[in-house]
C-alpha cells in the first residue's frame, strides 16, 4: 500500500513571477469554474471526466493560454467537485454549484519540476524558477522527513497564495507493506480546532485570531441604511434596500471567502487532517450572536467545508457544551474560569485568551471523539502554535525549535 504526505514549503518569488503566477491561478479557476458551469447546465450533472473533456476542453484551450496538463487539471477538479454535490444530494443533504475562489493551482510532473533547493513552474507565458525558503534548522522537518528523503518520491503538487505568500504542497508517496494503526498514529494527525464568536469571527489552536471588528462595521452600516431607508415606505426606497443588501451581502461574503482561505491554509501548514468546529445549532443562545453573526458563521463553515475538501482535510463538528468554561489544560470546568475575554482556570491556574482556549477544547473533544469511534486511523493530536495536545490534554513540545510566531504562544504545563 501507499503512504502519502504532503509537505508545505514557502517560495521565495520575485515581482515579476508573482504576476506571471497571479495570472496563471485566475486563469485555473476560470477554467475549473467554467467546466462546472458546463457540469451544471443539463437536465443531470455532469461528473465524467472523458465527457467533460470532450466537451470543454477546445473552449478552455481558445479561452486561456494555460499548459495541457493545467487545463486537464482544472477539469479533474470540476469534476470532483461536481461529484461530491452529487454525493450530498443522494445523502439527501443540501448543496449548490461549486465555484471555486481559492487562489491555488495544481501541479504535475509535466507543469513543475523538483530541483534540489528550487522548483520550475509552468505559467500562462513560459516557466518560473522559484527557491525554497526552507526552515534553518533541517533535522526533523517533515522537508527533511519526506520530501528530502529518498524513500519518498514526489507526485505533484499544489499552489496556494496565502497570507501574502506561495507555499507549495508538495504531495509525496512510499510504498510500504503495510501500515498498524500504531504506525499510522505517530504520523502526526492533527486537528485544528476553531472557535467562532462575535469579537473574534475565528480563533484556531494554532493561536491565530480572525477579527470581526470588520464584519461588525459592515453589518452596522448595513442596519444602518436599512433604518433610514425603510422610514422612506416608498417603493423606490424598498429596491434600494435590495440593492444595499446585495451590495453589503456581496462584501460579507468576500471577508469571509478571505477567512475560510486562510482557516485552510491555517490547516495545510500545520500538517492538519481534520478541522473542527463547534455545533452552529444553537450558536446564536449561547454567545448572544445577532441573526448577522449566525449568517457569517453558517457561511464560513460552509466555505471552509469545501474548501478544504478540495485539499483532502474533513471538517467536523463537535458538540459544543462547556467548550468555554472548561480549561484546556486541566478539564475543569466551571462558569467562573472565563470572564469575557479572559480565561483563568480556578483550579490549575491556566491563563490564557477565552476563544483560544475554547478552540483548543473544540480540537480536544474532536480528538477524544474521534478515538473513542475508531481506534486507530483516528487523528493524534490538537495543533498548536508550536508543538501539540494529545488526547489526555498534555502537552508534547515540537520536534523542532522552529516555533511559528503567533498570536498566543504556548507553553508547557509547569
Ligand atoms: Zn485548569
């Protein structure tokens, strides 16, 4: 059998490539978005990929100046999007058309090529030379453990632009005979855990904020106008509050588009194979969310769902009981271990900020879930900034001394 791994490694490119590349990832999702359209258009959904080659692949070659293989990519992509849509309809769940936002771009063997410290990359106009900015310290990466060992070669790749930067995940395979679930459970299977909330949009394990002083901006503006518009009665002041709500509405959703494609990101870097967040049921009793806030979580959750379908993470939801009142730390959970924004356990003393923590019980009980359900197979760890949670809530620091920066930094229990 296979063992896959994907490892993300920044490239360092020049203004020049960013543009060539800039252009190269529109062109992709014009591409991936217009095969869909075309799934989308008959009495059935298309999910063939011969069919839909045969049918969209001279448009899409007249249309943009991508390489073959970018264009046969772009069509694999529709169509297991388009598959996955047809999956939920027969599971009787909802789903609409994908379309595909995510600045990314999927690599082959024919469109990069893997050099020892650099990488060629096919574009719209030509190749691009980019090098790999690699962690100082190489023991222990999974560069080193994977991409640099001999025992796994790579398969391809994808680009994404997060965060103002190229990363490539560079996907790579070894044959082995077999693999125990006690195998498998050291590979490093994490959760990133996600807390939502009205200060905060999103909060993850990994320390990273999500604010939602722009969104709350908006929406005020947005009830604002509706206020003074709705005083006019008029018909014509009734289609202009249509026509704000669209305008506003269309702006919600790009910050939030923005949000999930950093969320995924936020999961790829960190190796992450599951995402969870909490139940969104009853979200809006207990944080005292608006109906505004309750859209912009269903919307999120939905844009990271797919999103991180398309780079093979699942995303769950947990059970959201006590995720705020219980410590992270220790388990104890009382009403008076949060003030507002503040967390500090009443009994082992842990301090920290009240979402993250939250978010890191969210990944907690996933990983508790998850391994009560499977045994092995089952994630092994919560992502932190730096290093991990295991399922008993302790903490393992990282391999490396290569701590990200972020927001919160974690330090082990005293
Ligand atoms: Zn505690």
């Amino acid at each position: 059998m296979e063992k896959r791994r994907t490892v993300p490694v920044k490239l360092d490119v020049d203004s020049d490539d960013d543009a060539l590349l800039r252009d190269t990832v529109d062109e992709f999702l014009w591409a991936a978005n217009y095969v869909t359209r075309h799934a989308f258009k008959g009495e059935y959904v298309t999910t063939s990929k011969t069919t839909l080659h045969d049918d969209t692949y001279e448009d899409v070659r007249d249309e943009t100046r991508l390489h073959s293989n970018h264009v046969q990519a772009a069509r694999n992509k529709a169509a297991e999007a388009c598959k996955s849509v047809v999956e939920k309809w027969k599971q009787g769940k909802q789903a609409s058309m994908p379309h595909f936002t995510s600045p990314h771009l999927v690599y082959d063997h024919r469109t990069a090529t893997f050099h020892g410290d650099y990488v060629s990359l096919a574009t719209v106009d030509g190749r691009i030379e980019a090098d790999y900015v690699l962690p100082d310290e190489e023991r222990d990466t999974p560069h080193a453990e994977y991409f640099f060992s001999d025992e796994y070669e790579t398969t391809g790749a994808e680009l994404h632009y997060t965060n103002g930067n190229w990363m490539l995940h560079i996907h790579c395979k070894k044959e082995v005979e077999s693999v125990t679930p006690e195998q498998d459970a050291t590979e490093n299977r994490t959760v990133l855990g996600v807390d939502l909330g009205v200060n905060n949009l999103a909060v993850a394990s990994t320390g990273t904020f999500w604010t939602g002083a722009e969104f709350d901006h908006w929406r005020r503006e947005y009830e604002k106008r509706r206020g003074d518009l709705q005083e006019h009665g008029t018909r014509w002041a009734h289609e202009n509050m249509q026509a704000v709500g669209r305008k506003e509405e269309g702006r919600f959703k790009q910050t939030l588009h923005r949000i999930s494609n950093e969320l995924v990101a936020e999961a790829l870097e960190h190796g992450c194979s599951v995402i969870a967040f909490e139940d969104l049921t009853d979200i809006r009793e207990r944080t005292g969310a608006s109906w505004g806030h309750k859209w912009a979580f269903n919307r999120l959750y939905e844009y990271v769902e797919y999103k991180a379908e398309e780079c093979g993470i699942d995303v769950k939801q947990v059970d959201p009981e006590n995720t705020s009142r219980r410590c992270s730390q220790c388990g104890f959970t009382h009403p008076d271990n949060r003030k507002s924004e503040s967390f500090e356990c009443l009994k082992c003393g842990y301090e920290n900020h009240a979402d993250y923590n939250a978010a890191k019980n969210i990944g907690l009980r996933y990983l508790r879930r998850s391994q009560t359900d499977s045994g092995g197979g089952a994630p092994v760890g919560v992502r932190l900034n730096s290093g991990m949670l295991n399922a008993n809530g302790e903490y393992e620091p990282p391999a490396d001394e290569s701590v990200r920066a972020g927001v919160h930094a974690e330090s082990p229990p005293l």
